[in-house]
C-alpha cells in the first residue's frame, strides 16, 4: 500500500518493518519451543536480538508517543476520539512488554539465555508477537486511511516534520 500522506506512508513502513521483525521473533520461538534457547552467538540469533533491544523500544516508546501526543489528538478534536482511545490502551499494554522483551534480548546478546529468561523471553515474546501483529493490522486499516483522508497538508508538514527530526 502507498499512502500520499507522507505521516501515514512513515508509519506503514514502520509498520512493515515490526511485522518482519515479530515474524523472525516467532520463527526463533517455534525453532527454541522444541530445541531449546538459541546459540545467541549464531550471526542471525545476535542480529535479531540486536534488532529486537533497539526496534522493539522505538516502536513503544517513539511511534506509539507520536501516535498518542499527535495523530490521537488531532482526530480527537476532530470528532472521533473513539479510536485513538482504544489504541492508546493497546499501547498501554504492549509498553511494558516491549521493554521487557528488549531489556531481556539486550542481556541475552552479551551473555546468552538462562533457562529463566528463555522462559520469559518465549513467554513475553509471543505475547508481544501476537499483541503487536492486531495492532499494526488495526493501524493500517482505520487509522492510517483515516489520516490520509483527513489530514491538511500543513499539519501533515508539521507533523512530518516533527517525526523525522525525532527519529
């Protein structure tokens, strides 16, 4: 999908970049469901769970920020505050699991798995996997269109922007 607005064009493909990113999650998960922690010294292994301590942190703290502090307000005021509040309580949701998940794979890449963590790890990463997959599908198919539609061109300027220069 293309969108013109260049907010919602930023976020599908931020979009993109986190459902690619929870399907190697799961793919290792499935691989560690019947073999065990992964050697975290394997090259792929260290990648993801690099990707997994930086990338999962931007998406909760950076993009669901601008979400909230942003897009949420402005439909807000725009009349329809019914979905920002529903996906402000995902992102309530799904911070702490973030973070969690990240601070564990960001341990795990300097000393590797202890079967505590692994078991932790598999636990909140699916549930983060899962969590992070409905929401992303939810973003791309009410609020990105409805920003594309909705959105002036000078507050999409702004708004871009601001967003780009907080990356």
């Amino acid at each position: 999908m293309t969108f013109t607005n260049r907010i919602s064009q930023a976020l599908h493909d931020e979009h993109g970049a986190t459902v690619a990113l929870m399907e190697r999650l799961e793919q290792v998960l499935a691989r560690g469901r019947r073999g065990g922690p992964p050697n975290t010294k394997d090259s792929n292994i260290a990648r993801l769970l690099t990707d997994l301590s930086t990338g999962v942190e931007a998406e909760v703290e950076r993009h669901f920020a601008f979400e909230e502090d942003h897009l949420f307000t402005y439909l807000e005021a725009m009349g329809d505050a019914g979905i920002g509040a529903h996906l402000t309580s995902e992102h309530a949701a799904m911070r702490p699991l973030g973070v969690r998940v990240a601070a564990i794979a960001r341990a795990a890449a300097a000393d590797g798995f202890t079967p505590a963590e692994w078991d932790e790890f598999t636990r909140l990463g699916q549930e983060l996997g899962d969590s992070m997959l409905a929401h992303v599908q939810k973003e791309e198919m009410a609020l990105l269109p409805v920003i594309e539609e909705a959105m002036d061109a000078e507050t999409e300027a702004r708004l871009y922007q601001e967003y780009i220069e907080n990356a």
